[in-house]
C-alpha cells in the first residue's frame, strides 16, 4: 500500500449494483437459461435437512423471521450478485431462485430495502418475491419430483407396537 492512502472500504450491495449497472448490463438471457456461472446447489436430501434444522431449533430466537426469497431475475450479473449477496446475508439456498431466511426482523428489513433499491435501479421485467411464512406452514412442506424420505427426516413417521 501507498504512502498516506487509506485502504478501500468495501463496497455495499446496493452501491456493487449501481456500479454494475453504471457499467452496462447487457441483454436478457434466454428463458428457463441454465448457467454455468450459478452458484452449485446441494442435493435435494442435504437441502430439505438444512431447511428442517431452521425450523426444528430449539434455540430459535423469539424475533426472528421465516421468509422466502424468490426472483426471477434475467441478467446473469444481477441474479448472480443477488444470490450472493442472499447467501452473506444468512439465506439458505432451496432452488436456483428461491432462498429461505431465519433472520431478525432488522435483516429482513434491510434486505427488502436493499432489493427494493436494486430493483429500481435499472429498467428490467425481473421480479422479487418476500414472503413470510410460519415454521408450521414450513413443517408441513411436500416435495414433488425426487424422491427422499422426507417424513424420516422430519421424524413424522411413526410406528404403532401391540
């Protein structure tokens, strides 16, 4: 480092976005895209595991907030730099575009207001979905399509001896 310059800050994720859109976000991306630049999702099985330990914690902290994230989002360079910024943030990755969140009421503001920001910082057709939802709700989820043995992982199933 220079003489007499002080080290960077790092940038927040909203002035990360203006910069990214200052520079030019090229065109949209194919629809149903599968990218190679996308953050690797876990398998199914670990996935529903982690989703369940969020709600099943007995020390769960009275103000914290379940809640999904979901985008749909068609700049490769915004959705990877959302999905990133989620991830920083204490998301847990449920699919590609679809993010759940255990976080305090403060942090579920901030990343509403940050998304929000973002979203009206350039002209695009993507939407942002924040939905709350209850751990009851989340307890009762069904997978369709792969097939894991949810109701052992959930430790519902249970076994009547005469």
């Amino acid at each position: 480092m220079k003489k007499g310059k002080k080290p960077r800050e790092p940038l927040s994720f909203v002035e990360t976005m203006r910069k990214l859109v200052h520079a030019g976000i090229s065109g949209s991306a194919v629809p149903n895209r599968q990218s190679d630049d996308e953050i690797s999702l876990s398998p199914l099985e670990e996935r529903a595991q982690r989703i369940l330990g969020i709600v099943n914690r007995n020390d769960r902290p009275p103000y914290n907030m379940l809640f999904f994230v979901m985008y749909d989002i068609e700049s490769n360079k915004v959705r990877r730099q959302v999905a990133k910024y989620l991830l920083r943030k204490g998301c847990t990755r449920v699919q590609r575009s679809i993010f759940l969140a255990d976080l305090a009421t403060s942090e579920y503001d901030s990343i509403r207001n940050d998304l929000t920001e973002v979203q009206a910082a350039y002209e695009n057709k993507d939407s942002i979905l924040i939905v709350p939802i209850s751990s009851d709700y989340l307890r009762s989820m069904k997978i369709i399509g792969q097939q894991i043995a949810l109701d052992i992982i959930m430790h519902n199933k249970n076994t009547l001896f005469f």
